[in-house]
C-alpha cells in the first residue's frame, strides 16, 4: 500500500474521539495504578530481578521504551489532527519571520527525549536489568503522553492562545525555569554515573553467575549521592522533572485553573499537559518513596535522617 493510501486511511479516524477517550483513560488508569505502586517494588534498577526469564538489558530497554513517546509526538505532529496548517517549523522562508512559541515547546520536550531516550542511557556504564512487564506500562504510558502532548500543542486553539507569547516575560521566564531544572537533572544525573563509574573501577560490577553474586554486583552500583539536591532528597530529579512539567504546564494551558480539574474524572476541559503532570506525581511520588526506604535499609545509620524522599522537609 502506498503512502499515500495510509495517510487517507489515518485521516478518516475521529481525532476528536480518540483524543478525548485517550486522555480520559490516560488520567485514571494511572491515577489508580500509582497509589498501587505504594505496595510493592518494580521490577528495575534498585529491585531488578535479573534472575527472571522475562529480564531484559537495561540500557536496550530503556532506549526502547523512552523513544516511543518522542516517536508518537512526531507522527502526530506530522499530522496535526486539530489544525489545518502543519506546526510552524523554522524553514528558510521562515526565518526572517522568526520562529513560533509551539515550535520553542516543541523543542523543548524533544531536547528532553534526545537526552532521557539516547543521550543519558548510553553515557550510562551499567545499568540494572528490566522487567517486561515495566518496558510494557513504560510504552503504556510513553504512547499517549506522545500523542496527546502533540494533538493539543499542534492544535489551532493552542496556537492562537500563545499568539505573541515570545514577547511575554513570563513566558521566557518560564523557559528559563526550565532551562534551569534540564540542567539540575544532567548534574544530578552525573553524580550517580560516577558512582557507577567508581564501582566499575573497582571490580565490583561484574557479571556474575550465581544468584547471590549478581544481586551483590548489582547493588555495588550504589553508594550515598551527595551534591545539590540530593543534601534534601533521595530524588533530586523526580522532584526536578514535577517543576519543569509545572512550568510547560503553565506555559502551554490557558489557566491554572484547569489544575484543579484533574481531579474529576473524564473531564474534557483539562488540557494534556496538566493530565501529564497529574499522573507523573501520581507514579513518581510512590517510586521515590520506595527507593528512599531502600536507602535507608541498604546504608543503614550512614544515611543521612534529615534527607526526604522527593519534597524537601516534608516528603
């Protein structure tokens, strides 16, 4: 079938219906699944379970299954199911007219993929094995957050709410914010690969065939972070990432508002990026609280008690 012949395909599906019904169950599937997240430990990194068949490389999965929301957000992009006119992309003709605030969005979120997806796992020197079942929910929840994120800022409503936002204060003041916790995460994220990176120096990372030996091996990558945040927080950049998605939040919705809506189900009003935030501090808060528990069973009275999991001095 010609290319053609698949772009007329895709254009007879409802967009409308699809993206109202794929946000809806997008909110509440993982407004429930994350408080579930409480009871138990997922299966990668810190509580990998590398002696079960459905255990796959750490580093291929995790490239695999960050790539699918960037992926998503480019086809729909590509398609941009709620305007007429493609998203403003910064061509020769363009340039002298510059370029527009979706675009600077856009390439805010893909500067974001490229180091989380590419960038990050493969400057990583080990990294613990994953579950099927985590590379699943992770594509679960990577898919419509691609697609949702691109229908809404590609859409015509959005583009005329950000008419003239790049002569706005705030919202360069905003980007800036951003730019600032982008930053916060590859620092913090360099402190934990030179833990690693020690570790491996030393021989203690090796592969090894017994059981015992490999969890041995696998929690010699772990050491006490210190720097930055982490004088506050087990997870400096679980509570990086909530900041910076408040600001794209902010800088892509019409009102805050809409933040108060997240908690009433199926409501259509609350845009995407707002949802995005919801679900990412309902799937991330119980993660931090599981791993800061670990530090403290794993280091014992070396760990400092005045350290939070993930909200300085309260959480």
């Amino acid at each position: 079938m010609a290319m053609a012949e698949y772009l007329a395909l895709v254009k007879q599906i409802d967009f409308g219906y699809l993206y109202s019904v794929t946000k809806q169950w997008f909110l509440v599937g993982f407004a429930l699944l994350g408080p579930v997240t409480f009871t138990y430990d997922a299966p990668f990194g810190k509580f990998a379970t590398p002696d079960s068949v459905l255990s796959v490389d750490g580093v291929k999965s995790w490239i695999v299954m960050e790539l699918v929301s960037p992926l998503a957000f480019l086809v729909t992009a590509y398609l941009h199911p709620f305007s007429a006119m493609p998203l403003p992309l910064p061509s020769l003709a363009r340039q002298a007219l510059g370029i527009s605030p979706q675009f600077v969005l856009v390439a805010l979120y893909l500067v974001h993929y490229l180091n989380r997806a590419i960038v990050s796992p493969l400057r990583t020197p080990s990294r613990s094995s994953s579950h099927l079942a985590v590379v699943s929910v992770a594509v679960a929840f990577n898919a419509p957050n691609g697609f949702l994120l691109a229908a809404f800022l590609t859409s015509a409503s959005t583009a005329s709410y950000l008419t003239g936002a790049l002569s706005s204060a705030r919202f360069w003041a905003g980007i800036a914010l951003w730019a600032a916790g982008f930053a916060g995460n590859v620092y913090h994220d360099e402190i934990l690969l030179n833990i690693r990176r020690k570790a491996i120096a030393k021989g203690k990372a090796r592969e090894l065939s017994d059981y015992d030996d490999r969890k041995r091996a696998q929690r010699s990558h772990y050491a006490i972070p210190h720097g930055g945040l982490y004088s506050l927080v087990s997870f400096p950049n679980y509570l990086l990432r909530m900041g910076r998605m408040v600001l794209l939040a902010a800088a892509r919705s019409a009102q805050f508002a809409e933040a108060g809506q997240l908690l009433v189900p199926f409501m259509d009003s609350v845009s995407p990026p707002w949802v995005f935030l919801f679900v990412e501090i309902t799937t991330m808060i119980p993660r931090a609280v599981r791993g800061h528990r670990w530090y403290y069973e794993r280091f014992k009275e070396s760990y400092p008690r005045e350290r939070r999991a993930v909200i300085p001095w309260l959480l």
